[in-house]
C-alpha cells in the first residue's frame, strides 16, 4: 500500500514537473503509474493532495519528532530540533522538494491547500508546546512559539527555493533564529512603551 502511494505520488511530480500541474490529469498519472484513475482518488482525494502532501509529510515528521523527545530537553532546543527536522527532510530529497515548491508556488489552487495545512500543523505544533509548559500565559506562549516556528520553516524555505547553493536550506535557518534572538525583528511596540 504504502509503496503504490508513493508510486503515484512519485509519479504525478514527474509529470507535473514535465508538463505543468494543470495541463496534468489524473488519468494520465494513473497511466504513467500503472494504476487506474480509482486507485489514484483512494490514495489522494485530490490533485491538489499529491502535491500538498509532500509538505503535510514533511512537518507531520518534525512533530512527530518533538513529541518523541523526553520532556527534559529544554524547550528552545526541543523546538529548534522541530526545525531542524524540516531541514534534514527537505535536504535529503532536495531535487524533488524543490520542484514540488515551484509547483505551489506557480499554481494557486495550491495555495489555500497550503495554508490550511500549515494552519492545521501550527495549531498542533502550539498544543504540543503549551503540554511542556505551564503557568497562565502557557496558551499565549505556546501559539507565538508555534508561530515562530512556522515563520522560520517558511521564511528559510521560501529563501532556499531561490538559492543555488547546496546548503541554502541550513543557513537560511541560522540566519533566520540569529534575527530573532538578536532582536532584529522588530516586535510590535505601542509608542508609550518606547518612550
């Protein structure tokens, strides 16, 4: 099952890389990977879902990954492990990632996908965090937490998916979480509290 899953979804991003994702059809996917248009909808309710899939996988993993560390492991490294996961993901299939983002980002029927899937993944993300904290900003924390996790994973890919150099991926997270801890980016502040 799960080898016929990924045949399809394998497949379909050869084709959309080749032909563009809305020239692309289910059939035609179904054809190039031997299986019948039904077994394609079984496996993937959507064309949408073959591509949105590779990025649901990817910080599905990462999550996973944060709720398998003990509890001890101090939160900001917990979290940076969250990101780092992305990172390894997405540098060990580099080629395929890459032409997956080009594909989002070129095809708008992709992008509420997207975004409901991020939102999902945030969401899940903040109430991980808010079960290794306490105290009564604990829901409040976890969510900007969360939301800072999320930035970085996109911010850094987005900057990735322009780059040409090899470890792109990496350094743009560095550089991302340096700006934060520095205090780079500035942070909403009402004009009595500056003054």
């Amino acid at each position: 099952m799960e080898r016929t899953r990924q045949l399809i979804a394998d497949t379909a991003i050869a084709l959309f890389g080749e032909q563009g994702f809305d020239a692309t059809t289910v059939e035609q996917i179904a054809a190039a990977a031997e299986v019948g248009p039904r077994t394609v909808y079984r496996y993937y309710p959507t064309k949408e879902a073959l591509v949105v899939r590779f990025a649901e996988d990817t910080l599905n993993a990462a999550l996973e990954e944060l709720r398998a560390l003990p509890e001890e492991i101090p939160l900001p490294q917990a979290l940076f492990e969250v990101v780092d996961s992305v990172r390894r993901t997405i540098e060990g299939d580099s080629e395929r990632r890459k032409v997956v983002y080009q594909i989002i980002v070129r095809t708008r029927s992709l992008h509420a996908e997207l975004r409901a899937v991020n939102w999902l993944w945030r969401e899940s993300l903040a109430e991980e965090i808010g079960r290794r904290t306490g105290g009564r900003t604990a829901d409040m924390v976890a969510a900007l937490a969360a939301a800072n996790v999320a930035a970085v994973v996109e911010i850094a890919v987005a900057e990735w998916a322009r780059s040409e150099e090899p470890g792109a991926l990496g350094l743009a997270v560095e550089q991302a979480l340096a700006l934060l801890r520095t205090g780079e980016v500035p942070i909403p502040t009402p004009a009595s509290a500056s003054e």
